[in-house]
C-alpha cells in the first residue's frame, strides 16, 4: 500500500513545478507583493496568538 505521507510531502521537482507554474499564473513583478501580504498576514497571526496567550494568563 501506498502510504498517505508520500503525497503529502513534496519533493524537489514537485517544488521546482509549483514554482514555475506560479509564476506563469502570477507573473515576476506580483511575487514580491504576494509574499508581503503573506508575511504581514502570519506576522499578524502571530501577534493576535501571543495577544491571546497573554490574556490566559492573567
């Protein structure tokens, strides 16, 4: 039997493609703005978990 965990777990070509196809759909000049909304959403996800974190605290 084929186990599950291999199709969840991408390996280096899977990555190279998804890569490419990206950047087909979205273009160079897009990226950089997708990856800042990106990082601006985690970063804000992170604060409003620490935020909770410290409200079960006190």
């Amino acid at each position: 039997m084929i186990s599950l965990s291999i199709f969840l777990a991408p390996g280096p070509w899977q990555i190279v493609l998804i890569v490419v196809i990206v950047l087909l759909l979205f273009g160079g000049k897009k990226i950089p703005e997708l990856m800042r909304g990106l990082g601006s959403g985690i970063k804000e996800f992170k604060d409003a978990s620490k935020e909770e974190d410290t409200d079960k605290k006190e």
